[in-house]
C-alpha cells in the first residue's frame, strides 16, 4: 500500500513501528496455543498457574493499585464477572488443546468472530445484520470439513473448542455493553484475579465431566515441575503481559482495519507454528485444512464487508485467546 503523503516521516516512522510492534505480539500470541500443548498439566491447573502468574506481576505495578482505588465498587464487580467468564474461555481453549491439538484450538478459537456475529445483536439488543448472516453462512462448511478432517478421537475437542469461542463472543459483547472505561492494567488484574478465583471453586467439579478422560481436573495447588513452570512463566510473561504492553502502543498508530486484519493472523500464525514445532500436519488431513482456509477467509473477508471500528477496550488482548473478536 502506498504511503500516504500527507504523513509526515515521523508519523512513517511510528506507524512501521506499530506495525512491526503488532506482528511480533501476533507471533507472541500464537505461541499461547503451542505452550499449552507443551505444557504437560491439565487444563484447570494450566489456566489457574497462568492466570496467577499474571495477576502476580501485575500487582507489583503501583499504577494499578491506583486504578483499584479509583474504581467504584460496581466498576469492579462488573470487570470480575467478565473474569470469570474469561477464565470460562482460557479453561475450554486449552481443554480443547488437551483433547485434540494445538492446531485445532487455533481453529476453533477463529470462530470466534462468527459467534460475536450471532451472539452481539442478542445482548447489545440491535438488529442482526446481513452481512454477520453471510458469515455464518460462510463458514459452515468449512466447520464439516475441519471435524471431518480429524480423527474420531479429536473431536471432542471440536466441542470444547468451539464451546470456547462462545465465551470470547459472550464476554466481549458484555465487555461492550456493561463496562466503562478503566486502566486496562487494573481491568486485567481484576478480570484474572477473579477468573482465578472461579477456577478454584471449580476443582471439585471438573473431574465429574464426563468424556474427558483428565484433560481439564488436576491439582491446582501443587507447584509444576521445573520444565512445565519455565513454560508457564513463558505463556505468562512473554505470550501474556509482553504483547499486552506492546499491544497498548502500537494501537494507537494503527487504523481499526489494520488492527483487525493483524490479530485476525493469530490462528494463522499458531497453525503455521503447530505444523513447524510439533509436526501436528501427521495428525491431519488435507480436508482439515481445506476447512482452516474456508473459515480464515470468511474471518479476514468480514472487515472487508464494512467500517471496521477500533480496539476501543484494550483490556480485551490480555484476556482473550482471540484478540479480534473479543472486542
């Protein structure tokens, strides 16, 4: 694309750098699918050490135990019920990594935007429109050729994945509706804390679901061994609150199509990654991935069919798995 000439080359300059800035955290984000499958515990223990990791960190940051006390008490609760759906999300993405692959979480997790599509109108109360219609109606078959093109023994993991893609499209439509504006550290903070909160009351749970064979129940409380914390402090540090924090800068030099066209590469980017790490193509077939091609194309095709608006709530890319249609 040509550059514009009524920027100036510092503005050049700032917008190369978002850009550079926005891929890396796509790249970053990517990884989250390939360290969960490398990451040898359950989902819940996987998700409860992540999210605490997170929260850890972020309260050695003065800036947001004042974001804390600035906030009003129905601010706060409004951001933690969103956490826990958030942790809803992160619990049933890496399930459906356990149950299957890091390639068909990826998967799953880009119909995300189909849901935002079909689920927004329900809460924010507005008219479906054709185009969401068109989507949906898009994706379908690439959604029979992926289940179609994975053995038997994965397809559970469909379901917990796309049961995942629920909750972004359920908390990001909330997310719109229900919360103002706040610090977005303190946002993450609270939204992971009190996901984390939510994981512990339901480690009696878990083992009870039935068809999972161990993929989501664990021990929370017991520390991971060396290999296993090293990558959890990875996923939380390096795949988390680093692209979070680059994320915040380069946004603001971005247009609202840019910014979808690039965290729409994050699927992209963890299959390509799954394929070249952990040699998940062996595990597939080529319908598989004819099924990927198909619902990518529709989630990149669907800016193209309006006027793309801005990542208005930041505190989204630290908390979900799929940063487009969580907001």
């Amino acid at each position: 694309m040509p550059e514009s000439p009524a920027l100036t080359p510092d503005a050049r300059a700032a917008r190369s750098k978002a850009f550079f800035q926005i891929h890396l955290c796509v790249v970053l984000w990517g990884f989250t699918a390939i360290l969960g499958k490398a990451i040898t515990l359950p989902a819940l223990p996987l998700v409860w050490w992540r999210m605490l990791l997170v929260v850890v960190a972020l309260l050695l940051v003065p800036r947001v135990w004042r974001g804390l006390r600035a906030m009003s008490w129905r601010l706060r609760g409004a951001y933690a019920g969103i956490g826990v759906l958030v942790a809803l999300h992160w619990l049933t993405f890496y399930g459906s990594i356990k149950l299957s692959n890091a390639s068909v979480g990826a998967t799953c997790i880009a119909l995300a935007t189909v849901f935002v599509a079909m689920i927004e109108p329900l809460v924010a109360r507005t008219r479906f429109s054709k185009r969401d219609l068109m989507l949906g109606i898009a994706v379908l078959p690439g959604v029979a050729l992926v289940v179609g093109g994975v053995p038997p023994g994965m397809r559970a993991g469909i379901a917990v994945g796309a049961l995942s893609a629920i909750f972004v499209a359920i908390f990001g439509a909330l997310n719109k509706r229900l919360v103002e504006h706040g610090d977005p550290l303190t946002v993450t903070t609270l939204e992971l804390g009190a996901g984390a909160i939510a994981l512990t009351a339901l480690i009696p749970v878990m083992p009870l679901v039935p068809g999972t064979a161990g993929a989501f129940s664990g021990d929370v409380f017991a520390v991971p061994g060396m290999r296993d914390l090293g990558l959890l402090i990875a996923l939380s540090l390096a795949c988390t609150l680093l692209p979070f924090a680059l994320s915040l800068a380069a946004l603001r030099h971005m247009s609202a199509f840019a910014q979808q066209l690039a965290v729409n590469l994050e699927p992209v980017y963890a299959i390509v990654l799954a394929i070249l790490l952990l040699g998940e193509q062996r595990e597939l077939t080529p319908a598989f991935y004819a099924g990927v091609a198909i619902i990518l194309g529709a989630v990149f095709i669907h800016p193209l069919m309006g006027k793309p608006k801005p990542l208005s709530h930041p505190e989204v890319l630290a908390a979900a798995e799929n940063k487009g249609a969580a907001e």
